[in-house]
C-alpha cells in the first residue's frame, strides 16, 4: 500500500508539473503520460487545481494567458477554428474586440454546449472550412486558428454577418503591416468565391 501511494504521490507531482508547463490539462493528456486521470480530480479537491470547465483543469495561481479562453475552445471543441473577429484579434489585425469567441465549424456539426465563453458559431463546407488552418502552440496545448490571408477573404465572404467595414479595415491593416500577400489573398478569395467582390479593393491597396 505505501509503494501504491508513493506511486500516486508521484504521478501527482508529474501532473502538476505538466499543469505548470501546459496551463490547462485535460484528462487525455494525463492517459498519455500513463497516469491516472482520477488524479485530476483529487488535486482539484485538495486544491492544488482548479477546474477551468468540463475535464478542463489548470494551476489556481496559474497567470492567465492572453489566449486562456481560446485555448479552452480549443480543447473543449475538437474541430473549432478560430474565425473572423476571434481570428482577426489573434493576428492582432484591424481594432475589433469580440465579446464572443467566434469560432468555424464544418457543416452539419452540431453545435456546442458551452456555458463560458460565449461562441458565435460559423459553419463554413469543404475548403472554405479545412483550408489555411493554423495550429498554434501555447503552453503545450494547441490553437487552431485560420492563418491571416484566410481570415481577410472570410471577412469579404461573411460581410453581411460582421460588416464591410470591418473587411476593408482588416484588408488595409494586413496589408499595410505585411501580414498577407497578394498571392495568399487571391488564393483564399478564389476558395471563398469572393475574388470579383475583392478584386476593386486589393487593386486599392496595392497602388
């Protein structure tokens, strides 16, 4: 029994070593490691970590990233991509502060149950979905978040849902601070059927 609970007193420590490096930790992660995931449990009731959301769980004295709830999307929705205004802030593109983490999802998913954060939900079908993901590393758990040019051209194809704009301000901003090129911008334009609603715009920016 001591050698049992010497095991466990170990694992305990790996895990909180791995919430240290991490800042959030999901059940999962720990199975990888072959530990016990009951451990995340026993630590949050001994107080040694606090439950950030369903089989989320992170350090109480843990400095809080630029990036906390995202990453908990993240973890908590598999086939989240951060979009437009969330995807616009994470680029640091354009002034736009979202309330919501708006996030895309493929067509026909399901939405997801979330009591925090807010979600704005946007399904998107084939490429206009799968093509110019990001995975961003931040404390060992990923971000999936659509690279800059993508964004801009969804800006253009979802004008109606976020306004104009907001699309000329980030075309201008990525621009201008060379955050995408006309290549990436006619590439993503062609995918999201927005070439000749962008076309006026990019000849625009270029002269």
């Amino acid at each position: 029994m001591q050698i049992l609970n010497f095991d466990l007193m170990n694992q305990s420590d790996h895990i909180l070593a791995l919430a240290r490096q991490q800042q959030v930790l999901r059940a999962a992660d720990v199975r990888e490691h072959g530990w016990s995931p009951q451990l995340l449990i026993r630590l949050h009731q001994a107080g040694k970590l606090q439950r950030l959301g369903r089989g989320l769980y992170g350090l109480p004295d843990a400095e809080v990233t630029e990036h906390q709830t995202l990453l908990e999307v993240s973890q908590r929705v598999p086939k989240a991509v951060l979009c437009l205004l969330s995807a616009l802030q994470f680029h640091a593109i354009g002034t736009q502060l979202p309330h919501e983490v708006w996030i895309a999802l493929p067509e026909g998913t399901q939405t997801p149950k979330l009591g925090y954060p807010p979600l704005r939900v946007t399904r998107l079908r084939g490429p206009a979905y799968s093509e110019g993901i990001l995975t961003i590393t931040d404390h060992g758990a990923p971000i999936r978040v659509y690279s800059a040019a993508k964004t801009v051209t969804d800006c253009f194809k979802l004008r109606n849902k976020i306004g104009l704009d907001v699309a000329l301000e980030a075309l201008k901003d990525a621009w201008r601070n060379r955050k995408v090129t006309m290549a990436e911008l006619s590439h993503f334009a062609k995918i999201n059927r927005v070439e000749r609603v962008m076309q006026p715009y990019l000849e625009a920016v270029t002269q």
